[in-house]
C-alpha cells in the first residue's frame, strides 16, 4: 500500500469464506482485501501488529464496492492495493481483485509496482472497492493523525502538507 505503487497479493480462496453455492458471501469480499491491505502493510515494513502495538490502527470509514463475477472456492485469486490519496487522519485505498489466470507471470515475481503498471480490464475483475481508511488511537479510541512512521513507510502524501 506504499502510495505510487501497487501491492499485489495471491492468495485462494478458502472453504471458510464460501456461501451454500461455493461462492464468496458477499460480506466476505471485504476479508479478502483486508488480509491483502495487511499484508501490504507488511511487506512495506509497518505490519498491523507494530501499527496496534504503537496504539493505532485503520479502521474502516467508507467504502464502495463494484461485483463483476463470483469468486469461488479454491479460485486461485490476486488482489491489487493501492494508497490513492492521503490527509491528515485518513488514506483512501483502490483494490482490486482478478482470478490469477487473467496475470502476467512476470506480475507474480515480486510484491511492489509502479503506479503504472496496468490493471486487469473489468471484463476480467471480480471484484473492486474503493475504500477510506481512517487512523485511529486505541485508548481511548477516537480518530487521531496517521502517525509519522506510517506516513514515512507508504511514502504518503500527507508528509508534503504536514510541512506547509
């Protein structure tokens, strides 16, 4: 989720997750891009555990889903995750989901892309959300600023408006 870049995670889908007709429950779309988020957070070097450790976390605000086509048990999946903007308390996030046979192999050699590498087509796409994360502390909980270390490690672009 490091802003300028995209995050892409494989992953399958688990029999956990699947409703009587073997696909996702609707509800569950949002498990599969928050454990994408999470890991996209890891690998930027600021996991969700660190983020509550330090007494924060992201919780979820808004968001706004588009359903192209189920996604079934056992789909081997990719999801994309991408910061799009940033203020002070909150950063809106663009993922998107495609079954991993619509990918370049070369996509799956590593984590991190430039914002300019392309996005399936929605002909290909499961599933899309587009979402607002806001930053919270822990105690008490109530909305608070993304803390400098999170803003350092997406490379956010609330650092430029935080000097002004």
């Amino acid at each position: 989720m490091i802003f300028g870049k995209i995050h892409i995670q494989t992953t399958e889908v688990p029999f956990h997750l699947v409703d009587a007709g073997h696909a996702v429950y609707h509800a569950n779309y949002l498990v599969l891009f928050d454990q994408a988020r999470s890991e996209a957070l890891k690998q930027a070097g600021y996991s969700a555990v660190e983020l509550w450790n330090d007494g924060f976390a992201l919780a979820l605000y808004e968001n706004t889903s588009r359903y192209f086509r189920p996604a079934t048990y056992g789909q081997k999946i990719s999801i994309f995750t991408t910061a799009l903007a940033a203020t002070g308390t909150s950063i809106k996030v663009q993922q998107h989901m495609v079954p991993i046979t619509s990918l370049s192999a070369d996509l799956l050699k590593t984590e991190f892309f430039p914002a300019t590498t392309p996005i399936p087509d929605e002909k290909l796409r499961i599933h899309t959300v587009e979402m607002t994360l806001v930053c919270i502390k822990l105690n008490p909980p109530r909305p608070t600023r993304i803390p400098q270390r999170l803003v350092e490690t997406l490379n956010l672009a609330v650092a430029k408006s935080r000097a002004r």
